[in-house]
C-alpha cells in the first residue's frame, strides 16, 4: 500500500499539483485520504524523501523540493533502461570489439596488473533510429569475452550481462565536454571537432572491483544532466534535450 501511496504522491508533485516548494498534506489528512495507516503515510513519505522530491523532517508537513522526475541507479547505468522510460526506443550496434592489452589509464580504472588484456567496445546508440551517442567501455577480459559473445545489434549488454552473474551495483560518473575524433563524426554525423558531452563511467560490483570504464559521447542538444540537491539526498538524473 506505501508503494501505491507514494507513486499517487509522485504523481501529483511531478504534475505540479503542489508547486516546488508548497506544503504536502499531513498525514493524518493523507492516511484519511487513502485509507491506510499512519505509518504507511511514512513508508511513502520516506520514499519520496529518498527520490529527492520532499524534506525529510518528520512531525511537520512535508515541503516539495522539486517536481524533477529522478532515475533508479538502472535507468541512469543503462542507456536502454533510461530510453525506455522516456518512451523512446533504445537502439544499438557494435561497430567493432578489440582485445589487447590495457593501457596505464585502463590498468588504473580497472585496478589490472601489467600485461592483463581487456575488450574495448566501441558502439553507436540511438533514440528512436537517431544516432545520438557513442560508446566507448572497456571490459576486464573476463567480461569482455561475455560481451563479444553477444549480438552486435543487441539493444542490451547491461541486461544480459546481469544475467550471467555481472553485478553493477556502484558507479562513478565526471561529465565534461569533449572533442568528436574521426569515429564521432563517423557516427554521429557531426564534424571532427564538434564538441560533445561527454561522460566517463567506472563501475563497480558489491565487493569493489571493477566491472566496465566506460565513456560516452553525445550530441549536443539529445541529453542533459541534472543533479538535485538537498540536505537529504543528493541525485543525478539524465532527460532529454538542453
């Protein structure tokens, strides 16, 4: 019932219904409403507290801090994941996978000794057909090896990868701006030089060790970042557009 509670809640925030900074009901007005308990009004309200979307102090009204929709850790990890709850349809192709040795960059992301290999996957993405970003990951080998068994149109590798036991649980992003090189342009239709939003990516499993380095590169004017924050929680989201 708090899950059902707290998605109602979502909603009316995000359609404005309480503005970005006004008061949600209390809670015995909201247990009336909704015919449950106090403490299932808390269970939702702790939801929202952690989405970013309401103060976190109790035994007051909560204030709205902003009506921003904020992604699961999945949708922010996964293009696909993050294009489907856009209502876009994600696209893929593996334009080419290279197993060599790392470089120092790639043995200091990925926490390698000298001499370890690894699988550098470079692979276009699209919003509904558009190419819109290019995707540069580099998997520790026995990832990679699991990556280039995989169809090179699948929209997918975050999924699958779960699927065989791959776990991505944490993940540091830097977002900065980059120039297109010769495969950007290639594939993106820009020219070399254009400059690009670019994000960087390390991932890693529930023991620490890292499972992808990743960077992507997106046209401008497809993708923005946004970071809410407050004395809660603070959130990185991605939408569409500037």
């Amino acid at each position: 019932m708090y899950r059902k509670v707290a998605a109602d809640l979502r909603q009316a925030i995000a359609d404005g219904a309480y503005g970005s900074g006004g008061r949600l009901p209390a809670e015995g007005e909201l247990a009336t409403r909704y015919g449950v308990s106090r403490g299932t009004v808390r269970q939702a309200l702790a939801v929202l507290r952690a989405d970013g979307l309401v103060t976190s102090r109790r035994g007051t009204r909560r204030v709205v801090l902003g009506t921003a929709r904020v992604q699961s850790f999945g949708e922010l990890l996964s293009f696909t994941r993050w294009a489907r709850s856009i209502g876009e349809e994600p696209g893929g192709r593996v334009v080419e996978i290279i197993r060599s040795p790392a470089d120092e960059v790639e043995r200091e992301q990925l926490r390698l000794e000298p001499g370890a290999e690894v699988y550098r996957v470079l692979r276009v993405r699209t919003l509904s057909g558009v190419p819109v970003m290019v995707e540069r990951t580099v998997y520790p080998e026995h990832i990679g090896a699991l990556v280039e068994a995989l169809d090179p149109h699948a929209v997918s590798h975050t999924v699958p990868l779960q699927e065989q036991g791959v776990l991505f649980t944490d993940a540091h992003h830097t977002i900065d701006l980059a120039l297109a090189d010769a495969d950007d342009a290639r594939l993106l239709g820009c020219l070399v030089g254009d400059p690009l939003l670019r994000e960087r990516r390390r991932t890693t499993d529930p023991a620490g060790s890292p499972v992808e380095w990743s960077q992507d590169r997106y046209l401008p004017g497809t993708v923005a970042f946004t970071v809410h924050n407050s004395t809660a929680v603070t959130s990185l989201s991605r939408r569409t557009g500037i």
